[in-house]
C-alpha cells in the first residue's frame, strides 16, 4: 500500500503540559515534589516491578532520588508521573521516548507503575491519555511499545491496550548481565480511531458497577 504523504510536516515534540483524566492526571516529573510519594509507592510488594527496567531496585534513597532527578531534566526520555485523582498522590511514571518529530514517531516506555495503581482504571487511562495526547494533539503516525520478549506482563499490557505485535529483534540488547530479545509493538494512526473508541467505552463510567468492578474488558470492547 502506498500511503501519500505529500503534505506531511514534521509534529511537534511533546511539551510538559498536563494532561487531566478522570481517575489520574498525568503532570511532568518533578523530583522535588512528587520524590516521596513516588518512593513509597515503587518501594511497595512488587518484586518484580524492577526485573525488566535497566535499572533498579534502589535500596537507598539517595540512589533513588539522583535517578529521578536525572529523569526529571531529560527531555527524550520525557518523564511523566501518575497522579491519582482521588489522593493527590503520585503512584507511577512513565515516558514518552525516541521522540521523532520529522517521521511523526514515538514512543511509550519506562513505564514504573507501583503496586497500588496496578491493574486499576487509572493505569489503563494514563497509557490512554499519553497516546490520546501523540495522535490528536500532536498528530503522530506511529505510537510504539517495545519490552523484552521475557516479560509476560508488558507484553500483555501491549496487547490489552490495542497494540499490533510487529515482532521480535533477537540478541537486542543486554541488559543487568541477561540477553534481551525484543518485542515490538505498535498503532498507526490508521488503528487509533477504533483503538480511542474502544479506550473510551472501557474507561466510561457505565463499564463499572458501585465496587469499581469492570463490566467489560478492554478486549472485550474491540470485538
């Protein structure tokens, strides 16, 4: 298929403003003032929230907060954190990154959500409003996921969220002494219609009974 970009101009970079939900807002990572929620809630009963990240855990929180500073001044990576709507608190972060504006591509990655936003509305809707933010505001073309091939989980995740495996670059990288093999993962904006649709029915407030129960999966939604 020939896809005629003719009239194609390079997107903007993502700027640091903040982008409102109804269960989490995301706002730029700042170290100084969402430093302590962010180290209770990744210090919490997730063994395995470190395994697939270069880096991490952190024992000691001096190590803890250069990291996050360091974060907080980069630009690609550009770092979110997930701030829950109900306690104020910042429960997560993530980033956009391989920001490229001329080819209209990028990236959500980074991505350290602690144990209490796992698997809730709010970790759903944060993927949602980073990739609502690349495609309508920005007008990406391509919005990519990319994890090591071992980790089930991410790889779920992608896949949940509407992304199309696109498949798998052997012997990567190597990453904390371990052989990575990477899977590739992503929506064009030719998917993003159907897959804002689907985001926007799971998320609405008819798909959760009175305990916050799910009526229907995200999966569910694009059949």
């Amino acid at each position: 298929m020939t896809i005629d970009l003719t009239h194609w101009q390079p997107r903007p970079a993502p700027d640091q403003r903040e982008l409102p939900g109804r269960f989490v807002h995301l706002a730029p990572l700042d170290s100084a003032h969402h430093g302590d929620d962010l180290w209770a809630a990744l210090q919490g009963p997730d063994p395995a929230l470190w395994d697939y990240l270069p880096y991490g855990p952190f024992n000691v929180r001096a190590e803890f907060d250069t990291w996050l500073a360091g974060n907080a001044s980069s630009r690609d990576p550009l770092f979110y954190a997930v701030l829950d709507n109900a306690s104020g608190k910042a429960l997560g972060l993530f980033s956009y990154l391989r920001i490229t504006p001329q080819d209209g591509c990028i990236e959500i990655g980074h991505v350290a959500f602690g144990a209490p936003m796992q698997r809730t509305p709010g970790a759903t809707e944060a993927v949602y409003l980073l990739a609502r933010h690349a495609f309508d505001d920005l007008g990406y073309r391509r919005l990519e996921w990319k994890c090591d091939a071992a980790n089930a989980r991410s790889m779920r995740a992608a896949e949940r969220f509407g992304f199309t495996a696109e498949g798998l670059f052997r012997q990567h990288m190597v990453r904390k002494g371990r052989n990575r093999d990477t899977a590739w993962f992503a929506i064009i904006d030719g998917d993003w219609p159907a897959v804002r649709e689907a985001f926007q029915r799971w998320l609405a407030a008819d798909n959760f009974n009175a305990n916050g129960q799910q009526k229907q999966r995200l999966e569910d939604t694009r059949k």
